[in-house]
C-alpha cells in the first residue's frame, strides 16, 4: 500500500529540461504569448452565450427522490475490507445488504 499525501520528489534540472522540451514541441498546445494572455478573461464574460447554455445544460445532477445521507459510522476493519474488495460501488453494495438486514 503507497503512502497518501506524501509529496513527489523534485524533478532534477535534466528531467525539468526533458519535460519543457516535449512541452515546447507540441504543436497542438503551443504557449500562450504575453499579448494573448493580456486580452484573456474569464470564460463567462468572454462567452457569455456559451457559458449559460454550458450552465442550463450541465447544471448538475437532478435532485433525487430518495437521497442519501452522509454519515460516520465504525466497521470492523475485516467487514470494511470484505466490501472495498469488491471494487467501485461498494458503498452501494453495503447499503444493499444492511436494507436486506431490516435490523
């Protein structure tokens, strides 16, 4: 198991002039020059148009009838692990088995 939070380790200038150096060859992604970046401005006020359709259409999930509730609740670790093993939707699966329960 990998550690979390942990942070990478510096580049070395070798790596960081490799990196740069593909950065700069890509002809499909070339930088921004000072003049371009002097006229950018937030997406919603330099398409406004595009920005509400995008905000109509992308606004999110529906609400749902029945909507679930966050909570903190302690597992034996050997139950916790049974369930994660079974890959995404775990947490589905336990809330599948303790409806089924009717404790």
């Amino acid at each position: 198991m990998t550690a979390k939070n942990t942070k990478p380790r510096p580049l070395s200038n070798e790596e960081e002039a490799r990196i740069q150096k593909l950065i700069g060859s890509d002809p499909d992604a070339p930088e921004a020059t000072d003049a371009q970046l002097a006229k950018a401005g937030p997406f919603a006020e330099v398409f406004p148009e595009l920005a509400d359709t995008m905000r109509k259409n992308l606004g999110g999930r529906p609400k749902s009838e029945n909507p679930k509730r966050a909570v903190s609740i302690r597992l034996d670790n050997d139950v916790l692990e049974k369930f994660k093993a079974t890959g995404p939707g775990w947490q589905s699966r336990m809330n599948e088995v303790l409806r089924k329960a009717k404790v």
